[in-house]
C-alpha cells in the first residue's frame, strides 16, 4: 500500500491530520525539519492510532532528499504543511518566508512531477482575501496580501494554479484555513509554540495556565458586536479531517479547486475569553490594548463549497474547542517538553 507523505507533518495541523489519517486507514510518512516542531508529536500519533508514522527529518527546499524520499517510498499524494507562518517574523525577514514557502513549495512539486505524483493537498489560508469586502466570505472573494507570509500564501496558489493549467492531470486541492484552535480530546497532542505565542488561543491558554501575566486584547473599537475582533475559529480536528475528505476527493478529480476550511461563525475575542473561562472554570485576566497593526475587524467563511465537493463541514462546537484546547495546555504546561 501507497504512503500519504505530509511535509511538516510534525507541526499543530499535521499532527492533527495524521492521526485522522492513520484512523481512516490511511499510511503516512513525514518530512519535516523540525524548526518548528519536534519528533515528540509524531510519537504520541503512534501511540494514539496504534500505527506506525514513517518520520524523516528533512527540508522541503533539499532536492537531493526529495527526491531520495520519492524513491524509497511509494508515495500516492502529498499534503503539504510545511512553511513558516508568523505574519510579525515575516516582515523582519521577508527573504527567508519566501525561499522556504514558495521555494520550498516549487521545489517539492518538481520532485513530484519527476516522480509522477501529481495529487497535492496544499496549506492556504484565509490570509489570501486580504480585508474582504464582505463576509461570509466566499472562495470567489478577491485576493490580496498586505505582508510576506501572506504574499507567499498567495504566490503558491498561482502557481499551482499555473502549474495545472500548463499540466491538467495534476489533481490540486488549496485549503484556505481560517483560525485553527483546540487539540486533540485525548489531551497528548495540540499546539505548541516557540516563545511568546501569536495566535489567540494558545495565548488565553498560556495565561489560565500561569505562564503570562494576562491577555491583550487588540483593539475594541471594530465595528463588531462587542467591539474586538471577529474570526472564524475551527476546531484543529474538523480541520484535520477536512483533509481526509480532500484526499478522498482528489483520488476522483484532476484539475485545481481553492476550499474554505471554517465553520462559518465569527466569535469575538472577547467571546473567546468568555467561553474559555465558563467551560474550563478558569480565570483569563485581560486588558484593552491599541490594535495591533495589520489586524481586520472580521473575517469568516462561507463554507458551503467544501460541504458541497468535500462533504465536509465542522462538527465541533465552540466549547469543544475551548476545552479541548484547555486540557492539552494543563496537561503538558510546557509543549512536548512536558
Ligand atoms: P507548524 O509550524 O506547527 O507546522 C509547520 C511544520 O512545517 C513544522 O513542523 C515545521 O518544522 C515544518 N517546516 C517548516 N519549514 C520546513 C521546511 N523548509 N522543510 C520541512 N519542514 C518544514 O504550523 P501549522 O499551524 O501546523 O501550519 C501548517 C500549515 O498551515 C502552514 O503552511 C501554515 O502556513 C498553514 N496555516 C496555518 C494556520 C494557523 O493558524 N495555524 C492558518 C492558515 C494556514
Ligand atoms: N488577538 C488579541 N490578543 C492576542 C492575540 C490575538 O487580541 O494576544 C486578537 C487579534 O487581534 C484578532 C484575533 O485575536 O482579532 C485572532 O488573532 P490571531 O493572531 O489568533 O489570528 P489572525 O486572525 O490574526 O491570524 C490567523 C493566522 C494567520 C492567518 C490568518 C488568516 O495566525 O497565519 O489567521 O485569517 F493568516
């Protein structure tokens, strides 16, 4: 049987989307240079499905052990995790976000070409409608990006775009995520950040865990319900198992189809807040701070596409994602070095 290789599958998301794999039956193999991310992860998805995960450490933009990896494995598709992800950090070092994503990304599909592998599930994000016009927002939306990490969101997806309009039996599905959240309910795998975290939630978790002081809360003069900003946060499992459906999906169709991943509600942030202390019964102390810059209002999807291609949609609820995300964090205060 033919193996699933996800690049970075030792990250938040692949982690999440192996195990679901290894559950629908599935075999998996990873290629991830662990710059964001540990073996550790990896591990616990064995001990969880109770299957093995091929894990090889290596990096998207060597072509010498891509092509050594296609060879000695039989490898049916490719889901393609691995990038850096820090919108702040990318503004620093543009330079460095684009030879790693895009390419990173060119690399892997000319290996694959070779290798004649042409299915690929690709990383998207929501990041590629810019601050759109109108929510929910539709995958027809315009595309924009206004920084690096962004801009190398949106220079993959043309080039997959152009890649199979040159080459139509290449199958290509582009994810656009919008905010993954929570872990896995059994509490052994979930996110795990280097330093001061970005992203909302590990933050709040990171406070009701005594690890920071207290949450800022960018901005809470939007023009939304209460004044913060509205997102579309999606359990990281949903999310994963989207990714079995766009697998399945791929073994029928060629051609190159952009998905929304999200649920279709925007919660606030201090909706988040509010929620993550009445499931768990925890205190997040916060303050009002200015917005941060580049920040939007509101953005969430509309996800009737990837119910209508996919048969997929979210399942899990808001407090499923705050407690789940919980019992990861107190469970392993410090990541997998817990
Ligand atoms: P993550 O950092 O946990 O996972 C990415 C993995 O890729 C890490 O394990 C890292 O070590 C690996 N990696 C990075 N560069 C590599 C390279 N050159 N070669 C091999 N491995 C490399 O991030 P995540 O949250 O799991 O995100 C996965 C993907 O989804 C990324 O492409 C990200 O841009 C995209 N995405 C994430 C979010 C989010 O909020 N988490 C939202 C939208 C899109
Ligand atoms: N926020 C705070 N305090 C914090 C962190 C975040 O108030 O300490 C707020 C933000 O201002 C925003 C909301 O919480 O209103 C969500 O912020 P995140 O940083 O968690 O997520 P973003 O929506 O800003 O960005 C995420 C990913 C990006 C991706 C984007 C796509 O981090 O990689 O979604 O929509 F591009």
């Amino acid at each position: 049987m033919s193996y699933i290789l996800l690049t970075g599958g030792a990250g938040y998301i692949g982690s999440h989307t192996a195990l679901e794999l290894l559950n629908a039956g599935f075999k998996v193999l990873s290629f991830d240079n662990f710059s964001n991310s540990s073996d550790a992860a990896l591990k616990r998805v064995e001990q969880l499905s109770g299957e093995p995960v091929v894990s090889i450490k290596g990096d998207i933009r060597d072509e010498a052990a891509l092509r050594q990896l296609f060879s000695d494995y039989n490898i049916s598709a490719v889901v393609h995790f691995a990038g850096l992800k820090a919108v702040g950090e990318s503004t620093q070092i543009p330079l460095h976000y684009y030879d790693n994503n895009v390419a990173g990304t060119v690399t892997l599909c000319r290996i694959m070409r070779e290798s004649g592998v042409k299915k690929l599930v690709f990383s998207s994000s929501a990041t590629v409608y810019g601050d759109a016009k109108q929510v929910p927002i539709p995958e027809t939306s315009p595309r924009s990006a206004t920084n690096p990490y962004g801009q190398s969101k949106l220079m993959i997806e043309h080039i997959l775009e152009d890649l199979v309009q040159a080459e139509p039996d290449w199958g290509i599905t582009l994810l656009r995520y919008f905010n993954p959240v929570g872990a896995h309910d059994s509490g052994r795998i979930g996110e795990d950040p280097n330093g001061i975290p970005n992203n909302l939630m590990p933050f709040i978790s990171q406070v009701a865990v005594g690890k920071r002081e207290k949450l800022s809360v960018f901005g809470a003069d939007y023009p939304t319900h209460d004044g913060t900003g509205v997102r579309d946060y999606i359990h990281v499992v949903d999310l994963a198992r989207g990714h079995v459906k766009a697998l399945q999906y791929l073994q029928q169709h060629n051609g190159i189809e952009a998905i929304n991943l999200g649920t279709g509600t925007g919660y606030s942030v201090l909706d988040m807040v509010n929620a993550f202390s009445r499931v768990n019964n925890i205190a997040v102390p916060y303050q009002i701070a200015p917005r941060r810059p580049g920040d939007i209002a509101t953005c969430y999807a509309e996800p009737g596409k990837a119910e209508k291609l996919l048969g997929w949609q979210a399942e899990k609820t808001l407090d499923d994602m705050v407690r789940d995300s919980w019992r990861w964090q107190s469970a392993n205060p410090n990541g997998y070095k817990s």
